[in-house]
C-alpha cells in the first residue's frame, strides 16, 4: 500500500446563474496579531446591467470580515481577492446593490441576496464555495396568530407521535428528535465487530487497508498506515489517471444498526486529503429501500487523528435534519477526483462515526 503527501493546490471554475461567486481558498500566512489566516479568489460572472455593488460577508468564529467592491459598468463578469480571511468554518453571504458602495448604507436595499453558505477555509485545502444570488423582493407583510395549535411543542403531554411538532412522542410527552451537539453519542462503534452495528455490507478493501471492522473499532488514528479499508478500485496515484490499480467506479461503505435508530450526524475519517472523495452522498435504509439523508453540511478537516507511522485520519462532517433507518450508506465513485481536485488515489476510510440522541 503506497502513501502520497498532498500537494497544496489553487484552483478554481465553478459558475452560479444569474449571479455567481466562485471562492477558492488556501493559508495566506499569519498576521501580525498572530492569528492563521485564509485567502480566497472571487469571480462575479454573468452580473445583471444594474448591479454597481457587490458586498460579500464571511463569519469566522473568531471576527466577521465585510468586503465591498464597485462593479464596472458593462462587464459580465469581474475578478476580486479576499485577503485576511479567518481560517475555519466560515458563513459566507452576498449582496448586489444598484448603486457605488460609496453610496450604500442602512438606506440603500439590495437588489440581489444569497442565502448564508458554510464552507471550511483551510490552508493547504482547496474550498469550493458556490452563492446563488437571488432577487430580494419587498412587500408588506401581514400576520394573524391563531389560538389553536396544530401540534404540541416540546415537553408538552401528547398521545401519539402525530400530537408532536417534532413528530416523537415518548412516555405520554412530546420530545425533539434532535440532540445538542454535546450530548450526542456514536451509535456506530463495535469494538469486538460482532453483531450490530455492523461494516460488513461495505465494498472490499485493498492491499494494507482490507479491514472493515475498523471502521467501527472507535479509533481515528493507528500505530501503523496498513488499517481502515482502502476501497479496490481507483488510480494508482494522485497525478495520473488510467490504468487503475483495478477496475475503479462506485464504491459502499455501509453500517448496519440492526434496527432502525435516529441520527443527525456522520463523520467519515478518511487516511488523509489525496485518499477522500470530492464528492460523495449518504443514504438511509428505510426498511424498503435507499432513501437520501436530505439536505447535508458538508466540513472537511477541522479534526485530525495523528497516530504513528503515517497512522493519520482527517474529519469529514456532515450534519442534517434528524432521520431513521436500519443502515447508513456513503456512496462515492473511486475513479473520480479527491478533495484537492487530484485523482483519488481510492478513497481510503480509517472509521465511520453516527451520532444520534443517548436514547437510541
């Protein structure tokens, strides 16, 4: 089993109708307040005739940044640098003005809007963040507050799951199926690997990662890099692409809970960026079929598990509206791109973590 280091790499081509913003990020260094700090490229394509504005807002956990820059007139599209960007989990939202920044202030409304977007901004990590700008209509608005409730709101007395707005009723009062983000559990971890949950319905392995009972053994990081399951299939390497170390295409990695659990959260640890899927989707087993998890947060490599002898594993979070099923499944195609836009080398997974509330 070979290991690559990953090259950190800048690219960027995404378009977004009818207003687009294309950011690619990388580490810009530290500033001299000693904070790592993030860069980013932006592209405004295909701008409507009247916008002569347009304003970005990222939010840092740490400080918010807001940039303004004067489109000229005429042209289609226009290229900007953000600089001094924090680096993390940052929310990025847009607006488009008809007016010169000089001229917009708490006055002045916008005639485009996105819909605040997450994306991770890492050094050495390519991000691919995507605002759709939509017109910002304006209308009055009025509301009436009925007395009857169609549903009972959380801790309130209930005699079936259809009383509650969360859809759960439990001992006679309705509950959330959502847990805090600190009272989560893994609902996947079988350190002896017999019975449920189970990794066995995944796809093979290959070479030194042919162990699928790692994925739910509860480590992230190992002495050695021969763990975890390196999916068959892929390219023999980051640079090149055919011949394949073998027949490549879509490859599972599958848990099995045995029963149908509640969950809000998958964390996949792959073997380090050149080995983890660009893309890749999460399904449920409904008890007759695949159904996709729905709307998810994608955050890639904001944990690392260092281990020993290239024994390493990085975060990729995704987080959703909670949902119920028998299995959980990771789809992606091992011929494709990894997360630095290089081949994927095979999509290399050292564990597969579930989070759902303690009661299930």
């Amino acid at each position: 089993m070979h290991r690559f280091h990953s090259p950190q790499l800048l690219r960027c081509g995404l378009l977004a109708l009818p207003l687009g913003i294309a950011a690619c990020s990388a580490g810009s260094g530290d500033d001299p307040s000693g904070e790592t700090v993030g860069a980013a490229n932006l592209r405004l394509t295909s701008i409507p005739p009247e916008v002569r504005c347009f304003q970005v807002q990222v939010v840092g956990a740490t400080r918010t940044e807001m940039r303004s820059f004067d489109v000229e007139q005429g042209q289609s599209s226009q290229s900007f640098r953000l600089d001094r960007l924090p680096i993390g989990s940052d929310t990025f939202s847009g607006a488009a003005f008809p007016v010169a920044c000089s001229k917009v202030d708490s006055s002045v409304v916008p005639d485009w809007v996105s819909d605040p977007l997450v994306a991770a901004v890492l050094r050495g990590i390519v991000a691919q963040v995507t605002l759709i700008m939509k017109r910002n209509g304006v209308s009055d608005l009025g509301v009436g507050f009925a007395d009857d409730e169609i549903c009972s709101a959380d801790s309130q007395p209930c005699g079936d799951d259809v009383d509650c707005c969360s859809g759960k009723c439990s001992s006679r009062i309705c509950t959330s199926l959502a847990c805090s983000e600190e009272s989560l559990v893994d609902l996947a971890t079988n350190t002896t690997c017999a019975g449920f949950p189970s990794p066995l319905e995944s796809d093979q392995g290959w070479g030194g990662g042919s162990y699928p009972c790692d994925l739910v053994d509860g480590l992230n990081a190992y002495s050695t890099w021969a763990r975890g399951l390196a999916f068959t299939g892929g390219h023999q390497d980051a640079s090149g692409g055919p011949p394949y170390i073998e027949p490549a295409g879509v490859r599972h990695a599958v848990i099995d809970f045995g029963a149908p659990r509640t969950f809000q959260k998958v964390v996949m640890w792959w073997h380090g960026a050149e080995h983890t899927p660009e893309f890749g989707s999460l399904e449920l087993w409904d008890g007759t079929s695949w159904v996709g998890v729905g709307d998810a947060l994608r955050t890639y490599g904001t944990m690392h598990a260092e281990g020993a002898d290239s024994g390493y594993s990085d975060s990729d979070i995704y987080t959703f509206a909670p949902v119920t099923g028998s299995k959980v499944r990771y789809t992606f195609d091992n011929s494709g791109n990894n997360i630095l836009g290089t081949y994927n080398v095979h999509g290399w997974l050292y564990s597969m973590e579930v989070f759902g509330c303690p009661t299930e």
